[in-house]
C-alpha cells in the first residue's frame, strides 16, 4: 500500500504546510506584543 500512502502524504503536507507557517508566524506576532508569562492562544482561523 505504500505506492497510494506515500503520495497522499506528500500531497496532503505540500496542502497544510502554508497554513503551518502562518500559524507560526502568527504565534510569534502574538508571543512578541504580550507581556504577561501565560498566552492563549484561539486559532479558530486555521481550523
């Protein structure tokens, strides 16, 4: 079964890998303009 499951893995981490990095660019934005020890962050936009 690998010949279907290794190109559906390949195919499915090229789809998210962009939303990834938003919400990592996104988390340190928020990690920076906090001050306060604990964040929480929603990430309801990248569900």
């Amino acid at each position: 079964m690998e010949f279907i499951g290794n190109p559906l893995l390949i195919l499915g981490a090229k789809q998210c890998c962009n939303r990834i990095n938003s919400l990592v660019e996104q988390t340190k934005k928020e990690s920076i303009a906090r001050t306060s020890k604990l964040i929480v962050l929603d990430n309801k936009a990248f569900k």
